[in-house]
C-alpha cells in the first residue's frame, strides 16, 4: 500500500528524557491523570485544511511545500489521496479525532452546485470507511464560505441574499455530512462575516442576518437530529477588518440578545484571543463562566505580530493556563484540543508535519500534568477562595441575594469605615506558577 | 471679581477665514444646521477632571502645570476657587454643559464619609449657584471610585464586599448630587472593574457582583426619582490588564444577559474605542445600530501608543464619520459631546486649554457641517441602499421574515445557480468621502 | 487597437466642485505650485505588481478579480496583454511614471535563468516601444527575490550562498533592465532579508552578507555606468518576523556602519512607516533630515490592523504632513510618488483600478497645495525657529559649536538657577494646522 | 537598629521542591555553572527607584503603598531611612549589586542646584558607608532628567540650551557620584528625548544636540578618570511620542554616525525591547553581533497592553532564551541583571518586594542552568552551522572575502541552476527548546 510518509513511524511516547525529535516526551495516552486517561482528556484533533492542504502560501508568495499528495492532475484523483496520506498521517501521530471544511476534502465544481455535492459524498464515502478502518472520530466539521469569490462580502452577512442562499445550501450538506461521519460538533467560524468600511455596510442588517442565518441552522440540526453542539469560534479581524464575531464576550451577548445562547457553545482559538487583545485563557475563563466552553483550536500566534500566525502551540505557559481552566470547568466532553496550527513556510518537508504536532500535544500532555498537580495542591484556588472570603459571610451573601440596596451599603459604610486591604499578591503567585512548568 | 484667565475672553466665532488661535472658524453656535441650531446639535460639554484638576502628570513625572486656582492651602478653599475657574472657563469659552466626578470637585476626608459628603454638598452648593447664575447645565455626573486606593482591586468587582460598600455608598451620593444639579445623565465608567491576573481572580463571581451593583443602581435611581439614563462607558484596559466593560458589543451583551438593557445607554468614548482596536464610528454604529446610543466622550488617542492619550479631538476625519452615525440615528437628545480630554504635558499655560477645547470645537462644528451634506446629498446612503437592494426583493423579504430555511436556500441555489457579484467600490466611496472633509 | 478599459476615457481635472467619481477635483497636473507644475512636485507613478498582477488573493482565498489582460494560455502572451493593458492604464489616468519587479513583466521560466532573462528581454523591448510612444518613463525597477519558494529563507541574507547568486544574478539582470528603460532608480525592498525564528538563525552573518550584496550592487551600478540612486526601502516584519531593514533610521545606521550611506537613498513607504510604529512624516523627517529622502511608496494602512493593506491614500491630514516635509527638504529630484497600493479583494472591477489612483492622486494634489500654503504662511516654521531661539543665542551656539564641556554647563547653571519654561503649544498648532486641511 | 522588613529573614536557597514561597528554588548563588557561580555569572541588582520610592502610582491612581521609610516629615529624613531600608533589603535579598538615579536617593531643592547637590553628597557618605559595611557594590548609576517640569521637552534635547546645560550639570555631578560610589557603570535612558508632534520639532537639531551631549559626556568621564563603560538603554515611546534611542539597532547607528560606537554599549530592557515590536533577545542577539552587550533591565512586559508595565521577570522562556544569548555572548563583564521592575499596585506589603525579586532571581537561575545545558548539549548551535555551511565552503568563502561580485554570481547560477532547499526546522527546534524549558 502506498505510503506518503515513508520516513516516519508510529509515534512512540519515549519518556521525558528523550531527545528523540520524533517521539513524545509526555504524551503518553493511557497514562491517567486525575482518573482519566490523558488521551480522554485532551481529545487531540488534526486539521485537514492547513495540514494536508495548506502550501506555505502567504500574501509574498506561493506555496513553498510540494505534496505527493497534491500531484494528480484530476482534482478527485489528488483529493483521494490526499485522505488516504490524511489517515496515514492521523494513524501514525496517535490522535483519534480530525476535522475538516467541505472545500478542505473534494473540490468544488464552479458554480454547479449539485455537482459539488455529489463530490462530497463520493470523497465521504472514502472517509467514512477510513475512519472505520482506522478508528478514528470526527471531532467536528464546518463550511469553508470565505475562500470562494461569491462570498468576498461575507456569506450570511452578504449584501446579496442570493450569497446568502449558498451559505446556507453549503452549510446544509456540510451539516448532514458531519452527521453522517458521526462528528461531534458542527463549527461556524465567520471568515468573512464582518465588513471592510462602514462606508458601504448597514451594520444593522447584516448582524440581524446572521442571527437569522444561526437560526436556521439550528432549525436544520434538529431536523436532521444531529445532536452534537454548534460551536462559534470568534476572532476579531482578519480577512475582514472587523469581525462580528469578535471575541467570547461579544459572541455570547449576541447569542443572548438573539435567544440563540443555549443552542451555541463557542470554539476557542488562542491566536484568535490575542488578535482581540486577550490572553488566550481570558476568553477560556470567559467562556467557562458563562457555561459556553465547547472547544479549543489549538495554535498560538506571535503577539509582536499583527496577524494570526496559527503558529504549533509550545508554550508551556499557555497551555497550562489553558489546560487548568478547562479541568475546573469540568474538561471536554464533546469537543477536544485542535489544532488549527500550519508548519512555517519553511518547514517544506513532510515530516515537519509530524515535527509540529508532536510539538503541539507534548506541549499539552504537560501542561495537563501541570494544571492537575496545581489543581492537587490547591495552591491557587485556595488563595481565590481566601481573597473572596468575605463574600462568604453574611454581609456579601446578603448582598449577593439581592436584599441590600445602596441605602444599607452606605449605612454600612457610615458605621465600619475604611475596609483593610489586602495584598493582591501577584508576583507571589507568578512564582508559585512557576513551580509547575 | 477674581479672574483665572485674564488674558481671555469670550472665544467669538470669526468665520473659516480666520486665523485666530482663540477664535472660531467653524463653531457657530446658532448656525442652523438641518432646522437645528449647532449648539443644539453638539451640546458641548467640559470635563472637570482633566480642565482643573489635571496638572499634567504621567508615570514618568509630575505635573508640568501651575495653576492659580488649586494655590490655596486649604483644600475647601482650593475647591472654592477652582469651581469659580470653571465657570469662568465655561462662559468664555461659550459652552453649556459641564461634567465632574465626586472627587474632582470636593476633597475626600480619608475614610470619613459623613464628612466627605458633607464637603460635597457644600460644593455643590456653590456649582448650583453658578449654574442658575451662567445659564450652565451638567450633561452627566459620575463618581470616581478608582483612584482611592480602597478601589485597587475594583469597586463593585472588589474581592472584599466592603469595597462594594464604599463603591455603593459614592454612587448613590453622586447620584443625589447629579439629581439635585439638574445633570441630565450619570455614567459609569468601570475605572478598575477587571483584573490583572487571572491568578488571583474569580472573573465568575466579579461580574455577577457587577450586575447586581448596576441593579442596585437603578433601583436607587427610580427612588430617586432620577429621569435621565444611566450611561455605561466601555474601556477595553488601562489601568487594569482587562476591563469587563470591554467594548460597546461586550457591554450591551453583558446588559441584555442581566436585563439591563432597558436602563442604560453607552457613552461612547473615541480612545476607548481604539484602545479596544475599534474605530471610533465603529463602536457609535455599534451603538445606534442597537438602540444604545447616549452620549459621547470626544476626544482622540494616537494609534501608535497603546495608552489612553485622550487628546483633543482635531481629526476632521474622525469627527465627520461620528456626526454622520449620530445624526442618522436622531441626534443627541440627553447626551452630547464631552471633552474627556486634557492639554499635553507641555501646554502648561491656562491659554492652552482654550487652544484645546476650541480645537475640538472647531472640529466636531465642522464635521457636524459636512456630516448634513453627506446627508443631504445621500450619496452614501443611496450606494448602501442599492447594494443591499436583493433584501427588500421577494426572494430576501421572504428571509428576513423567517419564511425560509436551509432546504428553501439549497433548492434556490440549485435553481439560480452562481450570483453576479458587485464591487465594494471602497475607493470611490473614499474618494468621495474627502469631497465633504 | 484592442481596449481594456473601454468604460474609462482619459480622467480630467473638472475641479474641487465636481462629484464625478471618475474626475480629479484637485490634481491639474499643469497648474503651478510654488513655482512649478503640480506633475513635476508630485511625479505619480503606478506599480505593475498590485494593478495590473494583483487579483484579490489574501490568506484566506484566492483572487476574486477577473482581468481580460491575463486570460491567455501561455504567459509570454498574457505578459505582453499585460504590458499593452498597463500603459493604455497609465496613459488614462495621466501619469508619467512606472514602477516594476522583474518577475511582474515577464513569467519564470523554472530554474532555467537563461530562459528567464531572454522572456525578460523580449518584454522590456515591448515596454521601451510603449515608453516612448506614449511619453512615459521608469521611477525605479526592482527585483523579485521573495516569492519563489528558493528565497523562502531570504535572498542575500539566506542560509545558503547559492540562493545569494540567485539574488545577485536576478539583480544584476533587473538593474540592466532599468538602465535600459531610463529607470531613474533601482529600489531594494528585502522581502524576505530577515528571519522567522532566532532558534535558526546567524543574525551577525546574515547581515554581513547582505552589506556584502549592497556593495555588489554599488559596484555593478558603477560598472553599467547606471546613474540613478539605488534605494532601500525599510519594512520591519511580514513577511518575515523580522526584516533586517526595520525602519529609516535602522537603515541609515547600517548604511554608515557598512560605508554605503553615501551610496543609497531611502525609499519611504507610509504602510511600512506605521508597521513599525511610526507616523509617515516620521519616517520622511528622518530620512530628510539625514539627506537620504529618495523616493515614496505613497499608500496608507489601517492602524488597527496588523499587516500591510497597502491602501490608496486618501487621507489628507497623512498626506499633507508629507508634503510637507518632502517640499521643505527640496522636493523630488529622481524620487516621486509611487501607488504601492492596491484596491480591496471586493473592488473587482478595472474601474476601481482608476477610482484607486484617482483618490491617491488627489488626496496628494489637495495635499502639495495645502503644504505649499503652510510654507508660504510661515505659521509652523516661525512657531519651531522662535522656540528653538536660545540656540541661536552666544550660550547656544558655542555649545552647537563644542566650546562648552558640563564643566562650563554646571557653572552656568549656578548661576542662571532654574530657566523659564514655555508651552508646547501643541493643541494650538493642531488646530491651525486643520485651517490648511 | 531599627528593622523596615521584620517578617523577613535572609532568603535561603532550598531547591527545586521548596514550596516556600519566601525561599529560592533555583537561584543557589556558590553553586557552579560552566565553571562559575551563579552569582558571577548573573551580577543581580535592585533598582532604587521602583524598590523603595515607587508606591504605586498610575495614571488612574495615586499610589496605595505605605512605607516606613518614607514616613518622616523631614525629606532628608525619609532620604535617610530609604536608605537604610534599601541596604537591609539587599542584605536579606542576597543580591551584591544596587542602581539608582540621582534623584531617587536625595530631594531636589527646587531650583538651587547648589543645595540639591550637597544633598546628593550627604546621601552618599551614608550609601559609601553601607556598601562598605554590606560588602554591596553598585552595578550602575543615572540621572533623571526627565521628572522635573523643567524637562518637560526634553533634557539635551531641549528646545532650550538653558535647559540642556541643566542635564549636563546633573549628569555632571550623577557621574562623580557614581565614580566615587565605585559604580561599574554609568547609564543613559532619554527618558524625555524624543517629541509629542513634529508640528512643534526640529528632530535634527535636538539629535545633533543629543550627539553633542553623548561626546560632552565621553569627555568628563575621561577627565574624571572613570573607567566604567557608558550605556544607552534604548527605547521607543513612552512617555514621549517618539524617542530618539528608538531600539538597539537605532541607537547603535546613531552612535556609529556620530563617531560615538567605541565609547557606548547597551543596557537592553526587556520590556522596551516588546515595547519596540522586538522579541527581548533579538535585542540582545543584535547588541552582542555588534559588541554592544552591555548590561540588561530584567523585566518583562505584558505584550497586549500597551504600556511599560515594568514587571517582574517570571517567564522561563524569555529569560532562558536571554541568558543563552548572553552566555554565548561571554557574559557580563562590567553589566548585571537589574531588576527595573515594580511590584503590582495591589501588592501593598513590604514583602511582596521581596516575593517579586525572588521570583525575577529563581526564573533567572533556572535559565542559567537551561542555557547552559542547551551550550552543552549543542543542539541548536550545531543546527546553525549546519544550516549556514555552505558559506564555509569555497564559493562561500570567496563571497564573503569579496572576491566576487554579480558576473560571476550569475555565471554560477547559469552553470548551476536551481539548488536544493532545507526545511527551517523551526517546529522541531522549538520542541527541542522546551526539553530545557
Ligand atoms: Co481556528
Ligand atoms: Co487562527
Ligand atoms: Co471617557
Ligand atoms: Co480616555
Ligand atoms: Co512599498
Ligand atoms: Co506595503
Ligand atoms: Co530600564
Ligand atoms: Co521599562
């Protein structure tokens, strides 16, 4: 059988003395952590679109990488085996889970719609017995309604309701494909639903779109009784110059406002959070509070850089303090770590794919042991519960429950005085921190 | 009588001709502008903090200026005379609103309340009688429950329910003094309502306490008896790593999660907007695009720094692409334009601050002038109109009115097949755009 | 003769009143400005590569443009198209000046070198033949050693001397080229002259190696008897993470370090000015008050966003900033305005081309003017001497002249005590700085 | 004798498994590496400023924290006790190296210059007596041109020689102090050299004054026989618009142009390198391929806000990557680790000065040791030669000896054709890197 990675091998776990570039020093996936296998917890997921399709492309030149895979003339013969060096490629990386766009899998035919359609079954079908033979999950699947020129003004949010028509036809087949490879969430990332000058765009109208637009999809879920979560992954910018979808904060208060907030649950992408100005595990806390936290992309960007750079993610740093707030919110259960990350432009060789993800899940694999020992040890929660204690006693909880008002707080002041003021303690903590990288 | 600007008067308007530092080009205040007097459109107002009581500090020195009227050594007397400054400043400069913070216009008597309070009825004693004496109004009141340093860790999102106390008890004072002056506004701007690090954070239980104080807020307003809006100011950061009140999107979403939304309105401010990496008409569109448009803090940040410049707004640009938002979606009606602005740290002479406001006043008179010819020539609009054109067609009523799901947008693609696509014309609009500048 | 721009006809001046979208209202290119035609001062000058070669491409999906010029099968006819659409391009518009890269004007023949510069001779022949019919002249060439996937790690910076001969060999070919065509310079943008990861990197020998291929350059320069300047033109990142030519005056340093300052002019461009944070007129201060202002890439990005948008300039306030400077240091002599800009990926039409440089060409026509009348005014220049004065003074001027040491410093001090401070004035000279705007 | 940190006692060093908080995990000053202790090769120092006269102040805020030592009424009082309090704090820190501005130490007698400096002098028979009753030696000394309002534009480059003969007197009298206290060397940070808006700048004057002044400096320090290096700590902005020592490679070429490079090298700030757009070892990695490397501000910054915040230095990564770069360098000679950092303004208590330092020293120690392992191990050095080996064969070699020019590059290519391309490795490299993280 032909093999698209002649030079790698299973990826062993090697312990972490290893300086075996091609092996784990910390994934080690049946060794449990706070009771559970490390594989369960982090559900590692690649991605079709810049792991087996993407070239090194940027805005200064084309691709650099040249892909067996890609070398077919006929565009069904090059995305045939482009998923057979996909399952290879999953299989000997050790994840269980992929997901994909529509466009990633088989190639579009123009403007015939139902010509694309058939494609896409016919590559499914491919997958899905892929996916049989090698045990392998689809952790979730979504719609590519941004490269293709007809959506160049957005897609649910285009001026043309006749663009938007494709989204939703697109969406539609992508959603009972999800379905029918049994994948676990359905993505909706709004590549170009947001607007390039206020100058041409009613605001209004677009976002009442949208809402409309999420509406309808999850009409169509029901219908099709997919019961996995819909997730929305906001980034700020970038095609566009604004996003709508900009941030957790703002997805979730449009959820809300649009009664859409228990039918969404968002997809959190680390490069997306610092492109908004926040840490990555701001938008994690913000989601978790808000009991939004569906699923993670993976990556990291280059905040010196102004554009998202969807670089492996290898900080240490990060991901612990990803990984400690997806563990007290309860870890995943139907979404998982993707990683939504592409080599660098000159990473030209195949294995280099396997150098990034190898990277990328030892990355995590420690900072899982990292979070749960912090979590063990309590240090962190502890000092949280201590500086908030007075909201336990009975003056905060009788403000909580709502039975004072500012007449009663200024009373209260009147009688009691300055307050004494404690420490925030930061740097302290910073150290502390540093005990589990 | 005492004068704190001898070398002043009442600033005239001298027609675009004019060369006159300390005089009008634009700024014409009977001027009708669309049936409307200028002065009626703008509604300028002066900021008490940074006009009298900012001396030109930064993190790297003290204050650069000298100012006659914070001389006295007693702090009452002090405040005495800088509230007779102001309304000098206000009447030459020509303007009719005013806003303060509680603690700019009184001193604080350390953790005394009764006494701070007590000095703060004195002063605005004295405000009411200047106000009746100038013709003045006070376009919104607020409370500075930030700089003490029993605010560190936030007011209403403070680890400790005391703070809360305080924070409370400020407000509903401010309040009281805002109802008594007449101030058709009170704002809320979140000073340190966020954190620094996550670390030491329960961001969960800080927002909820946050929702609460607004809900004591407007509790107390309606026993009050207090008609005007209560405003939220969105800032994204600074001096905190992350402010709740984020940006116009995060907060409006934070008040419809908590039933808000029917009691507040935004104060938009121009650096906050860029600070959250918004253009200043973004978070306006944003606003009137969702009914919550109040009133606008005027002012411009440099894009190349990443702090709260809050100088004096001269962009004509900015200006004329805030008018246009604002008087599309009706105009000021409690609100209007607020100077949260302050002279550089070498304008150290009282002339300066005319230079500024007059600056500032120049500009937003002349945007106001060419936001009604964009209006009234409709160039823009009519573009808009036109793109958006297939939406008040059947096939995009049909969607619009929630008539229409996937399968309807799958069959209508499989029937029409691929859409003509038009051009954005971002360059002709922009070109067009400088024909009004 | 074959057209393709048979909706534009030759674009007229029609003045500051006209509304028509395909007309200058401020660029009348015979009209005298402090003494010389307004063509003269501005030199325009339209860039092969975005106009006639860009399609719309971004990250996130391939061109959305259509242009008839590129339709043929095999590239040397789509080049010669090409060639043939630019100049009945330039010849509308009016401009009479063209920028190009190597690799624009005629298509790579693999590795094959040969090949290559033989196509390239056979389309400059075309392009000298169009030159001289339609009266049009080369502002600068330039080389392409960035988008081929051999210059993925640099051009003369590169980790391997054998992609540095590449780089020298293209140059060589592209210089010739120029002197050929009457070019007027040769620029040198480094792409791709800096790195992604310091893990990788000699920085200390990749930059000797690039002084080495800047005195190459100069040598060869010499050798082809080409009398024009040779310019740099900074970036600091994007491509790269970090480009070696960060900014002006980073360039300037390397130059004087390397013995070349003499040897090149600066070629400013006002995106790449505010990637690396700094206003354009900064950039243009610098290199003018250092005697290396060569030429303009005259655009304007978004301050918001991260990467290079490479927008038509339609700011007045930018644009008039530059002027003058550029008018104060002299004006051009070689050097002009070049549009490195391209329209945005919805802008499909060829008109939007025109809409484009019509907007830049005006927006810098209004802009000469408003210098012109800034100078002639002396506001700016009379408020900088008087402020400046003390060192126009005995004290001054010996210290200019190095007679003083802290020695005599302190001692003046003693006894002079504290000096007298005076306002900034900045508020005052922004608001006389908008009466030209 | 009175005690300012009673809660404190000499931090020891418990290693790696201590979970105390107040104790050193890393940081074991004897023990060896590569041949050294640690306490050579890391040359810790506390700044005076942040340390013990910073309480915390921002823009927002007064400052929050109450210090004994500041308490007296008496200014040379509290300059007394702030003194003593330091060295206790040094003492119980177990750092060997302090730094302080001019005006840190003594109160400034307004204007009087006489009386300010035997103030100075006072102070420093105290500071001369406690390093040598301590065994404390200072690591560098500065002068602060830029708090008082008299340098509001600047120090040397006023618009006013009056004010420039001002900072020729301070740094005058702050370089006698710093030779007579034995200091290793001497600092220049232009804290206000640099401009608000060039409406109101001449930039080349001021910079040809700032060269003057650098050369005016060069000359005392030779007449007052100190033999410690000369440093310039660059950085971009802040609290000016734009400052002249913009980043290493700027200020590096200024020096240069100025005939100034042999008698400066660098004090690299972390957090100015980030404010710069610059990964804090690029500016070490350019400053030592220059042999400019000269001492370091251990900070770090938060790269989403916008501002210096001047924090402690807790990140592995960034320090790791710094102390290889420094280690390969050579290492300090006359230069150290100066901690210019300040606590948070909610850590209140003066043991959170303690907590902070110990952090900064523990991620420092750790980095030591993991940059010395990675010199050891000679991965990442032997990817480099390797990469870079075609430039140690013989066309290399002859190109970089300049036997070669542009005719015999493209006579190679022409014999040669298209080389073979390495991948960049960077995901292997950057997963390697966390094997010593
Ligand atoms: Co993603
Ligand atoms: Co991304
Ligand atoms: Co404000
Ligand atoms: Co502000
Ligand atoms: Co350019
Ligand atoms: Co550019
Ligand atoms: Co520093
Ligand atoms: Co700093």
């Amino acid at each position: 059988m032909k093999t698209y990675f002649p030079k790698v091998d299973r990826i062993a776990y090697e312990g972490p003395d290893s300086r075996n570039p091609m092996a784990f020093r910390h994934y080690n996936p049946d060794e449990e952590v706070m009771g559970k296998p490390m594989r369960e917890h982090l559900r590692f997921a690649v991605c079709f679109w810049h792991t087996f399709k993407g070239l090194g492309a940027d805005p200064f030149g084309p691709g650099s990488m040249i892909r067996e895979w890609l070398q077919p003339d006929d565009p069904m013969d090059a995305a045939r085996e482009t998923m057979h060096a996909a399952f290879e490629f999953f299989t000997k990386l050790g994840v269980e889970f992929w997901c994909f766009h529509d466009r990633d899998i088989a190639p579009e035919a123009g403007g015939d719609l139902a010509e694309t359609n058939r494609r896409l079954d016919e590559i499914v079908d491919l997958a899905e017995q892929l996916q049989n033979d090698r045990g392998m999950k689809l952790l979730w699947g979504t719609t590519n309604a941004f490269s293709n020129r007809r959506f160049m003004a957005g897609a649910s949010t285009n001026p043309s309701p006749e663009v938007f028509a494709w989204a939703g036809a697109q969406v539609k087949k992508a959603m009972e494909l999800t379905h029918r490879l049994g994948g676990e969430g359905y993505v909706f990332w709004g590549g170009r639903e947001g607007y390039e000058t206020l100058l041409n765009t009613d605001l209004k109208r677009e976002t009442d779109h949208l809402a409309r637009f999420l509406h309808m999809a999850v009409d169509y879920k029901k219908k099709l009784g997919f019961k996995g979560p819909l997730y929305i992954e906001p980034k700020p910018k970038e095609p566009t110059k604004h996003q709508y979808d900009f941030d957790a904060q703002s997805v979730h208060g449009f959820l809300v406002k649009n009664g859409l907030d228990r039918e969404f649950l968002l997809n959190i992408e680390a490069n997306h959070a610092t492109l908004a100005m926040h840490d990555f595990q701001h938008e994690l806390e913000y989601a978790a509070a808000n009991g939004m936290l569906g699923s993670v992309d993976a990556n990291i960007g280059d905040l010196l850089l102004g554009w998202d750079t969807d670089q492996f993610p290898t900080s240490i740093y990060d991901a612990t303090r990803a990984m400690y707030t997806i563990l007290r919110s309860g870890g995943f259960t139907t979404g998982g770590l993707n990683f939504d990350a592409h080599v660098r432009r000159q990473s030209i060789d195949p294995e280099d794919l396997f150098y990034g993800h190898v990277a990328g899940m030892d990355t995590f694999a420690r900072a899982l042991k990292a979070a749960a020992n912090m979590i063990a040890d309590g240090v962190f929660a502890d000092f949280v519960k201590q500086r908030y204690a007075g909201w336990d006693g009975e003056f905060g909880r009788r403000i909580e429950n709502g039975e004072l008002g500012f007449e009663e707080l200024e009373a209260h002041v009147l009688e009691h005085g300055e307050p004494e003021l404690q420490s925030g303690r930061q740097e302290m903590l910073e150290h502390r921190f540093n005990d589990y990288v």
